[in-house]
C-alpha cells in the first residue's frame, strides 16, 4: 500500500510537470519519467492483458490499475490458472 501510494505521488508529480511547463521544479526530469511509467505500464498492461482478463471484475478497472501500478498491481492479481 506504501508502494503504490508513493507511486501516485511521483504520477502526480510527473502530471504536474506535463501540465504545468517549466514552472514546476525539475520540470524535465518530471515529464522525462512521466513518458518512461506511461509506456513502461502500456507495455505491462499488453504483456499481462490476458492475465487481467481472467482476473475477473471489470477489464476497465484492471487496466486502469495496471496502468497506475504496474508489476505492483498485478503482483495483487489470482495466479493464472494453468491448462
């Protein structure tokens, strides 16, 4: 829970330094890592796609998450189920 708390204070960060210009500090470095989870997390979430389906819920909410937390949302998920 610490983990993905902290991971949403450096999204935010990351966010405010896309919206919000040079006018937030390290602003380069925060729109730098905003791109680097943005497409970390869009690979993850085509990597584990079939994985989020079988998890059951709704894919939308899966996806979000996965989006948001990466390796530390789908470490929550039921292990899939073999055959």
């Amino acid at each position: 829970m610490i983990a993905k708390t902290l991971l949403l204070g450096v999204w935010a960060w990351a966010l405010g330094c896309v919206i919000g210009g040079r006018t937030m500090p390290g602003s380069q470095i925060g729109r730098a890592v905003f791109w680097l989870l943005l497409v970390a997390h869009v690979v993850e979430t085509l990597i584990y796609l079939p994985q989020l389906r079988a998890a059951g819920g709704s894919l939308g909410w899966q996806v979000v998450q996965t989006l948001l937390f990466g390796v530390l949302h789908l470490g929550d998920l039921p292990a899939p189920v073999a055959g």
